[in-house]
C-alpha cells in the first residue's frame, strides 16, 4: 500500500517529470490514484499529486464574471480558491495510506444548466460509488466516512435518495459531502456549497487527513465528482457529461 503524506515536496533538478490530468473538479481524487499506481509499480519514488482552482477564474471560464454582478440561483455552487497536494511515497512517515482507486465512467442524464452541477454529477457520484462497492464486495458500513466531491446541498440530497432507490445502504456510514464541509453553508452566501478542483483537495488533504491523525477515522471513501462542460458546450444547448472518481484512504497503522 503506499502511504500517503499531505506535506510539501521539492524537487531538486530541473526537468522533474510532469504528468497534466484534468477531470473538472475530479481532478483531485484522479490524480492521487495516477500517482499512487505510478508509486506502486514503483516507476517512481515519490510522487506528488496536487490541483487548484480560483473562483474568480472559474466565474469567467463558464459563467460570468463577477464584475458583471448577474443573480444566481439557490442551486448554483461556489468555486472553492485553494490548493491541495499529496505526496505518494511507498514507505515513509505518512499519516495515512491509499488503499484501492475505483475509476469512474461517464454518465449523462441531459441536465443542461450549469448552474445546477449537483444535480447533473450526482448520478455519477453513485454509479461510482456502486461500482466500487460492487468490485470490492464491501457494503458502506466498511468506510467510517463516503465523502463526495462537491455535490453540495442539492446534488447530495438527489444521490442519497438514488443510493437509497438502488438499495444500498448508504445509512451504515457517515455519507456527506466535500462541498457542504468547506463553507458554513446556512451563514455565507455560497448558495448551494462549494465547488472547483481544490473543493476536494483542501477538504481531503487538511481536514479530513489531520481527522485520521487523530485517529477519528479509520478508514474514508472519497469520491470526487466533476462535471465535463466547456464554456461553448453549454451556450450551445449541449447536455453536461460528468464523472467521478473514488480513493479508499485508510489510516496507517504502527509499524506499517
């Protein structure tokens, strides 16, 4: 198992290998399992996964911009600016270790409206979520925490309903979401939660890390979810195709 250690990394030659992945606000949770494969097959020692995201930047990429001051709907999200890194070592003195990755397929249910990404990436969230139970023949009950990316209020709201209408018992564990942990979502005006590549990323790498230290949680299921629109795509009328990605991270054990 590789373990995991939420910390800085610096490389010290020039030409460090580079490897660009993006799966929207995915891209956090697809990351660390490329790096972790990556360490497990052992062409690397180290390696370091990390994203960002920047609400300013996203707001004129694929809605707009703040300066214009247009209105938003209860069911918009709001990026999240921060980062978030990993580093991936096979030994080391990580709090933490990632366990098994389940890669996520894409699933489009015609939701058209980008200010409504819970609703269009919840389906994916749970066709994930299912797959990885099915595969590794667990129930929720074997995860203190199933934490999604950034669903926020409504999306995870709907995906708890589908799990429910699926039959899995989402109940056995604390089922919640990157997007309504970042921002006290009844005191600031985030409308329905956050949002964006970091939303995950900080809440994974700092909160939800510094819960294992404590030994709080044992072991976590985070499913980062990412909705795959460009700024064309929608003004077009295109339906939003979306993803997601789950990371079995488990508290490392003494001596382990």
């Amino acid at each position: 198992m590789n373990q995991l250690m939420s910390s800085s990394f610096s490389a010290r030659s020039i030409g460090v290998p580079y490897l660009g992945v993006f799966g929207a606000c995915s891209t956090s949770m697809e990351s660390l399992a490329v790096a972790a494969l990556i360490v497990n097959s052992r062409s690397a020692q180290y390696a370091l996964a990390g994203t960002c995201s920047h609400n300013c930047t996203a707001e004129k990429q694929f809605r707009y911009p703040t300066e214009y001051g247009a209105q938003k709907p209860p069911t918009a999200q709001y990026t999240v600016t921060g980062a978030g890194a990993a580093v991936i070592a096979e030994t080391g003195d990580g709090v933490a270790v990632v366990e098994c990755a389940t890669i996520g397929k894409i699933v489009d249910l015609g939701i058209k409206d980008p200010f409504n990404m819970g609703a269009a990436m919840a389906p994916a969230a749970v066709d994930t979520i299912q797959t990885h139970l099915n595969d590794t023949g667990r129930t929720p009950g074997d995860y203190d925490m199933i934490v999604t990316g950034d669903l926020a209020s409504v999306g995870h709201r709907i995906a708890s309903d589908l799990l429910r209408r699926d039959g899995v018992p989402i109940e056995e564990t604390v089922f919640t979401d990157c997007g309504l942990l970042v921002y006290d979502v009844e005191k600031q005006k985030v409308q329905a939660g956050g949002s964006g590549c970091a939303c995950s990323a900080v809440v994974t790498y700092g909160h939800l890390l510094k819960r294992m230290a404590k030994g709080e949680l044992s072991r976590i299921l985070v499913v980062a979810t990412g909705a795959l629109l460009s700024p064309l795509s929608y003004q077009q009328g295109e339906s939003i195709p979306c993803i997601a990605h789950a990371v079995s991270i488990e508290r490392k054990e003494r001596g382990r």
